[in-house]
C-alpha cells in the first residue's frame, strides 16, 4: 500500500490487523527473542510510515511557534522500539495501530506565557491534522512530576484506512530541564524512569524537583521551603547532584552540519555518542540504518531518529543524548538560594 504526500511516496506493507499483531507479539516477547525479529519488521515499516507526516505537521508547528517565541527550539523524532513495547506492556488494551505518539513533535519556549500562547495556536484549524485529544500536565502534572502540554492529531485521508496519529508537546524551558534530566539520569543508569520503571529513589528525587521548579514557575512560595528541606536531606544520603555533575558522554568525531535528520547512538558501556546526519532526500536511509541500530541488542545501545531545523535545536532538545546537564542544575541551584 503506498500513500503520497507532497510529493513523498511512503511505503506501507501491512494492514492495521497485521500491525496490531506485531504489537501483540512485541508485548508478549523479549526484543531478543527470535519471535519478534518478523513483528519487528513490520512495526519498524509502521513506525516509518509516520515520518513525512510529522514532518508536514513539524513544519506548521515551526510556523506558528516562531510567532510566538523568536527563540523556541523545535525538534521531532520517531519513537524507539523498546519504548513502544513499554508503552505497549503497560497499556494491554491499546493496539499498536492506535498508538498516539509513535511520531512526535517537541517545542520549548520561554516561559509559560508562550507555552500558552502556542498551545491555544495549534488548538486551531490545522488542516488535514484534526485534534484528537489534549492533556495539560501542567494544570494536572503526571504523577512522576512530568509538566507540559500535550496535543494528538489524527491525519485523515479521503477512502482509505490510513490513520496517522501524532502528538505535539509544549514545553517551557524549565519544564524541559527537568523532562530531559530525567531522561539523562535513565540513559546513564540504564532505566526507563520516564515509563515508572526503575529506582525508587530517583523517582522520588524527581517527584520532590519537579515540585520546586512547579512552586518556581508558578510562584508558589508555599511549602517550598519543606521542599527544599526534603531534598537537601535526600541528596546527603544518595548523592544525586554529584552523581549528575558526574555524567560525561564521549562524542565520536563529527563536524556539526545543519541536515533534516540525525541518528543519534548511544552505548552504554562506552558511554560514547554516535550521530550520523541525513538529508531531506535521503529519509529511507536514515530509517534503515535506525531500525538495523536497534538491531544490535547485544551491544546495549540506546539509539534514537531525530529531526530539527538545525543542530544547536538537536542538542538543545536532546540534551540527555549530550550529557548537557547545566539547565537542570543552574535553575536547581537557583531557586535553592532565592528560598
């Protein structure tokens, strides 16, 4: 089954009934198992499907987000395949077909002003992109501490089964400081603390930051002090912020270049990063060489598809990738001595 937009054939070989049972094996399997090497197959085809789509719905959300912060950082990537069977293990009644964030989007704006701002702008008519659902984590953080806007588009086609579905997120810059080392601290220990998965401790950790840079951003002062009282206690005990000043990554050699799409790999016992860069036309590459990277389960590798519109907005909104640790810790710091 093929599918063209602006231009761009995507290839799509398999029916929502053949793609919702790859999910139902990816669930069930280990990614090493030999019973996923075909689901696989099928879901990385699925996944790729998504590209050229978040990438129309990337460039309106460029458009409009440069109206709103001359400063935003925009970037979009395609889901990996080990978060897809987290997210898969613990929904057991979502179909793979019917997943909401297998393609995604991401700003970062300034403040909370402008998070707003943008959110009510891609709330509007956004052509054959319908808004499907919409989730305020920051009126209604998540239970982990995770703050930011969330917004599902459905792109809808004229007699055909073909359902894409995509999430935007909006976020401020210190909302992203925490999301990102959260996701700095999973990638050098090795958990999905994102997902609920992992060490009690720094859950903990991040519920009790998240709440100081929520009490920050909104200016409530109240209880901030017992915050800051239970954190300066938890970190005499584990050691978290040394353990973050401590996290280093080493880069293979690349020469920065602004292209459309970037793989990034990260090793765990190396703790190197590999990036490879793509141009626009050459997508199907970048596919590949993401789905054969994902392949090397024994070599414990982290890899992830990315986009932007420059690098410097690649290593702004992949920060855990680069070991960039310095927002999380400049706005900690600060609101420890402002209180």
């Amino acid at each position: 089954m093929k599918k063209s937009i602006k231009g761009i054939i995507v290839s799509r070989k398999y029916t929502n009934g053949e793609i919702n049972r790859a999910g139902e094996v990816l669930r069930k399997n280990s990614l090493s198992d030999e019973e996923v090497k075909q689901p696989i197959e099928i879901i990385s085809d699925w996944r790729a499907a998504h590209s050229p789509y978040n990438d129309q719905l990337f460039g309106l959300l460029t458009k409009r987000g440069k109206k709103v912060d001359s400063k935003i950082v925009l970037v979009n990537r395609l889901k990996k395949i080990e978060s897809i069977k987290i997210k898969l293990e613990q929904k057991p009644k979502l179909q793979l077909s019917r997943m909401q964030d297998i393609g995604g989007c991401r700003a970062i704006v300034r403040d909370l002003k402008k998070a707003t701002n943008l959110k009510n702008r891609m709330q509007k008519f956004t052509g054959k992109f319908l808004v499907k659902k919409e989730d305020d984590y920051i009126a209604n953080p998540k239970s982990s501490g995770y703050r930011g806007f969330h917004i599902v588009y459905e792109y809808k086609a004229k007699n055909d089964e073909y359902r894409i579905l995509l999430e935007v997120q909006i976020r401020t810059q210190i909302q992203h400081a925490w999301a990102t080392m959260v996701e700095t601290v999973s990638l050098f220990t090795n958990q999905a603390l994102k997902s609920d998965i992992g060490s009690d401790e720094w859950k903990n950790f991040f519920i009790l930051t998240s709440k100081l840079f929520e009490a920050d951003e909104m200016d409530k002062k109240e209880g901030i002090k017992d915050v800051i009282a239970d954190l300066k206690v938890m970190n005499r005990k584990h050691h978290f912020i040394d353990q973050i000043n401590g996290f280093r990554i080493y880069l293979d050699k690349y020469k920065e270049s602004d292209l459309a799409y970037y793989l990034l790999v990260f090793n765990y016992e190396t703790k190197k990063l590999r990036i490879t860069s793509y141009a626009k036309d050459d997508l199907e590459s970048a596919v590949l060489d993401y789905k054969q990277a994902e392949e090397k389960t024994d070599q414990q590798i982290n890899a992830v598809l990315v986009s932007a519109n420059n690098f410097e907005d690649i290593k702004m909104g992949y920060q855990n990738y680069f070991a960039n640790t310095s927002m999380f810790l400049e706005e900690y710091k600060r609101i420890l001595k402002e209180n």
